[in-house]
C-alpha cells in the first residue's frame, strides 16, 4: 500500500472501496445542488433587457436562487404579483431589495414575479420565473438536474462550480487509488 488507508476502508476489495468513495463524493453533490440564477446574467438587471428571453432559456427548480445585480441607487427589486408585473405597478408587492447585489431564494413551486421601481419597470426591467417542484424522492438516479452530469444552463454560478470541483477532486482520488 502506497498511502495508509483510513481504519474502515481496510480489508475490502479495492473496486468495493472505489465504489464507496464515488457514493460518498455523489451524496455530496446532490446535497450542496442549488442553482443561482444570475437575472440577466453578465447583463445584469438593467433597462431594455428582454428578461423573458433570459428567463424562457433557464430551468428554476424550488431552493434555486435568483440573484440581481445592478447599481443600487437607481435600481431595486420588488416582488409583486401577475397584474403588478403586468402592469408595472406595486400591486401584490410581498417584498424589496435594493443592496445591488440581491440574493432571493425561489422556496415555492409557483410563477414569481419580479420588478424594478422608480419607473424602470416600464422600461422593461421586470421578470417572471416559473418555479417547478423537485422530483418526489429525489436521488442522483432519478433527478438528473440534481445530479453529477447536470449542467444544464449557463447560469455562471458558485455553486455549480463547486459540484464540478467536487466531481474533479472524486476522479483524482480514483485515479490515486488505480494508479497505486
Ligand atoms: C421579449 O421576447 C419575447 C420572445 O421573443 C417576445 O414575445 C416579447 O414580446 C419580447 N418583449 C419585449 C418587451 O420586447
Ligand atoms: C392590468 O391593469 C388593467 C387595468 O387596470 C386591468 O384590467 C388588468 O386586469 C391588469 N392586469 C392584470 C394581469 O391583472
Ligand atoms: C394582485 O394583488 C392585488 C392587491 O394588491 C389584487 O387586487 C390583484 O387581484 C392581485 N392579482 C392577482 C393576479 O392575483
Ligand atoms: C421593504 O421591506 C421592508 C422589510 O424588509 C419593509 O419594512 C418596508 O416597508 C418595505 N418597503 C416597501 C416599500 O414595501
Ligand atoms: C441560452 O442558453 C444558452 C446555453 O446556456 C446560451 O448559449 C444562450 O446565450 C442563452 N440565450 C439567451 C438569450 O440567454
Ligand atoms: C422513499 C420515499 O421517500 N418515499 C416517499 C416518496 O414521496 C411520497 C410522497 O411525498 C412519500 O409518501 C414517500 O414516503
């Protein structure tokens, strides 16, 4: 042996322990799972952005996040409901952010509804994302958005990043314990 194995991974078969190991690393991607969805991605949350073209292209799970980036003395973000997003009011208004760099989770399977104040809504800065429930008992097997080979959109996020640093780090590991 090469390196000394930790106490309970001794006296198994090396491809048992391999396979241990890749469920280990799998159970950790599937926890630490939640996409950041950037509004407007590098664009940010600015005007005239077609919001409903970036939010038509992404895939919102419940525990996702939305993020919104912008210059916070002259933008912000209200959550309002339908007729308030579709008609640039604060009708239905449930909550505001205004820090320039918003964090939001999406906690519910349902259409939320997201504009800017100070007229800017008119101007286009409003988005609508639709939120679809995870899988019922979901598992690395029977949820693929949630896992390992799941990167499905391009929304630049943290989180993701770490998955795949996650997935790196197993197969080094793999190739550690086959090359010795
Ligand atoms: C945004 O794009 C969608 C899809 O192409 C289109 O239906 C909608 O009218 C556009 N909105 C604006 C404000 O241009
Ligand atoms: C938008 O406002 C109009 C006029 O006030 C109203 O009739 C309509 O129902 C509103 N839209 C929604 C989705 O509620
Ligand atoms: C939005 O909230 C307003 C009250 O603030 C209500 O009159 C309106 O019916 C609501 N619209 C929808 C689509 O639920
Ligand atoms: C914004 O939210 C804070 C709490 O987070 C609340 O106290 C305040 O009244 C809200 N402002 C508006 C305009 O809704
Ligand atoms: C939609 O997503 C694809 C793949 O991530 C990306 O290349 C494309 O630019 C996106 N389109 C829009 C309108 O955001
Ligand atoms: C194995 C397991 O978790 N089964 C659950 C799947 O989801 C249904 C509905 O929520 C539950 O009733 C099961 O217990």
């Amino acid at each position: 042996m090469a390196a000394p194995s930790p106490l309970h991974l001794q006296n198994r078969p090396l491809h048992v322990n391999l396979v241990l190991l890749l469920l280990a690393f799998s159970a950790v991607a599937v926890v630490v799972t939640a996409t950041d969805h950037i509004v407007g991605a590098n664009r940010g949350w600015n005007p005239n952005i077609n919001y409903s073209l970036w939010s038509n292209n992404q895939t919102f799970f419940v525990g996702d996040l939305i993020s919104f980036r912008y210059q916070k003395n002259t933008y912000n973000v209200f959550e309002v409901n339908r007729t308030g997003y579709e008609n640039c009011t604060m009708d239905g208004l449930t909550g505001n952010w205004s820090s320039g760099k918003d964090f939001i989770p999406l906690g519910a399977a349902k259409t939320y509804y997201f504009i800017c104040g100070n007229g800017f809504c008119l101007n286009g800065m409003r988005v609508a994302v639709t939120v679809r429930p995870l899988a019922a008992n979901a598992s690395a097997s029977a949820a693929p958005r949630h896992g390992v080979g799941a990167a499905d959109n391009s929304a630049a996020d943290g989180v993701r990043v770490r998955i795949w640093e996650v997935v790196a780090a197993a197969a080094a590991i793999v190739v550690f314990y086959l090359s010795g």
